[in-house]
C-alpha cells in the first residue's frame, strides 16, 4: 500500500490498485495475478447496499483530506463507522476529525525500531503499519524472510506500546532467493497463499490481504480473500481483516460499478476496506462510495 515516491507508488495498489476498457484489464489481471484457474464453486453471489458506517476503513491522510471535503455527508458516514484509520508518513497537514484512527507508516522491522529507537514515531500516533513491499526501501533480508520480519514489527510495536497492522505485499513472492518465493506452475496468489504470508495474522491484530490487482477477476480475488482470510483467522482467531480496493490499481482505469461488486463479493470475508486511490480518480472513488451504500 506504498505511495512515498512516484518510483514506488506502484502500490497506489497495490496500495493505488488508463486503460482502454475494463476487459482489456480483467484480461491482463486474469494473465498476470489471479488466485487459480479453476473456477471458483457455487455461483457468484453479490450482496445488497453496505452501509459505510457498518464497515471499518483505511485511507491515506491526503486521499480522505480531499475526498471529505470535496463529499462531507458521505465522510461522516466513514467517519461513524467501528474504526476509521488514517495513514500518514509524516507530521502535519489540515486537522483530522476526533473520531478517526492516526497510523503512521512504514516499510521494514528495522524502520519502526529506529524510529522508536530515537523518538521519531509522529507524536499522538498508537497505530503503526508494515507496509512491507519488494521495494529498495525495505532491508532485502527482511524481504527475503518476510514472516520473522513482521513478527519483528509486531513485538516492537507491542512492546513499545503500538498497534501493529501488517500490510505484506504479494510481490514478496517475486524476490529472488526468498526463503519462499512463486512456484513454477503458481500465480503470485497462489505462491502468496502457500507460503503462508496471511499468518502472520499471529503477530498483529489486524491484517490487510492486499487485492486491489485483482480486483475485477470476480471467482480470483473471491479465493485470494476467502482463503487469506481463513490462513489469518487460524492464525489469529480475534483477528481483523481487511481488504486493499482501488478505482485506480497500479494507475489503471477500473470503473467504480466494478469495485462495488469486489467490495460486495468479499464482504462476508473481511471487516474493512483498505482504499487506495489517485487525485484523478476522486470522481469514481466518490462514485464507489455511493455506490456501495445504494446497493
């Protein structure tokens, strides 16, 4: 869920997850990242409106900033929702609302620590987040042997008072020389599901599966959620879930129709939306929003 620079804001996925069309996307999606080639058993079934104060959410500061001013009846329904988290990697900007949750990011164990280490964690902040990524800013041994590395996250968080949330890429699956990487014969989310990366639901007390990249392959992102989810809940039964969703996923166009289906389809898995999302986007995202709670 990445966006410190425009060289590693590839997550805006990830972590933001123009295209010609929507089925060129669920056709390269399809290619690239989805759970299985298998079909998923028993129809498809999406369900009716989600109230957004049913749900619990994670946006970046600057996305809800613009985003609530630009629609503050729909942001007051977030707001009122079990938990609303708000990411941020540095101090300062316009106030945020009393009611949500301030959780400042980083990429690494050894990142946190020092920060930790020398006071830098930005005052006021009891949350703080793994985003760990296939990314140069995070320490290769920690990307080659993701699971010690967020239990390293998890314990300093805990024993200096945080909140963890763990945030593991799929694309640790393509580190050459990991301790476990993309099997021949697997896509990334079978690879990410094999190598057991949802457990680390052991080491935090809430996760997020990051699917915004397949988002519109409906039977791959419903395995990728359904069975993430089961790995972290047997890992952590008092686990909260979540999900990355995106109208922009690695900068392409996916209409806002099409999120509100994911969104619907892996409700009954996860108890939150983790929302990335590019300036450009703000009308679709809005969309998004107003779609979910319409039905």
């Amino acid at each position: 869920m990445n966006r410190i620079s425009k060289q590693v804001r590839m997550l805006r996925s990830r972590a933001a997850v123009t295209m010609a069309g929507l089925v060129a996307f669920v056709l390269v999606a399809g290619a690239w990242s989805p759970v299985s080639a298998r079909p998923v058993s028993g129809p498809v079934s999406l369900g009716g409106p989600i109230s957004l104060s049913s749900v619990r959410w994670i946006f970046y500061k600057e996305d809800f900033n613009h985003l609530n001013a630009e629609a503050p009846a729909l942001f007051r329904q977030i707001v009122a929702s079990p938990a609303t988290y708000i990411l941020e990697h540095r101090e300062g900007g316009p106030p945020l609302p009393r009611q949500v949750i301030p959780a400042e990011m980083f990429f690494s164990s050894t990142s946190l620590q020092t920060a930790i280490r020398y006071h830098r964690v930005i005052p006021g902040v009891k949350v703080v987040v793994d985003d760990l990524e296939d990314l140069g800013i995070t320490p290769r041994v920690e990307r080659e042997d993701p699971m010690p590395a967020m239990k390293g996250f998890g314990h300093a968080a805990d024993s200096s008072g945080y909140r963890p949330i763990l945030v593991p890429g799929r694309d640790l699956m393509l580190v050459s020389g990991a301790a476990c990487s993309q099997q021949r014969g697997n896509t990334i989310s079978q690879s990410y599901l094999h190598c057991d990366l949802p457990e680390a639901a052991a080491y935090s007390p809430i996760f997020v599966i990051q699917a915004a990249a397949v988002e519109t392959n409906l039977p791959a992102l419903k395995q990728l959620v359904q069975q993430a989810a089961a790995e972290a809940r047997r890992a952590n039964p008092h686990v909260i879930i979540f999900a990355t969703l995106s109208v922009s996923p690695n900068g392409l166009f996916v209409n806002s129709s099409a999120v509100v289906a994911a969104a619907k389809l892996i409700r009954p898995y996860v108890q939150g939306y983790a929302m990335n999302n590019i300036r450009p986007s703000d009308p679709r995202m809005l969309q998004f929003l107003t779609g979910l709670s319409r039905g």
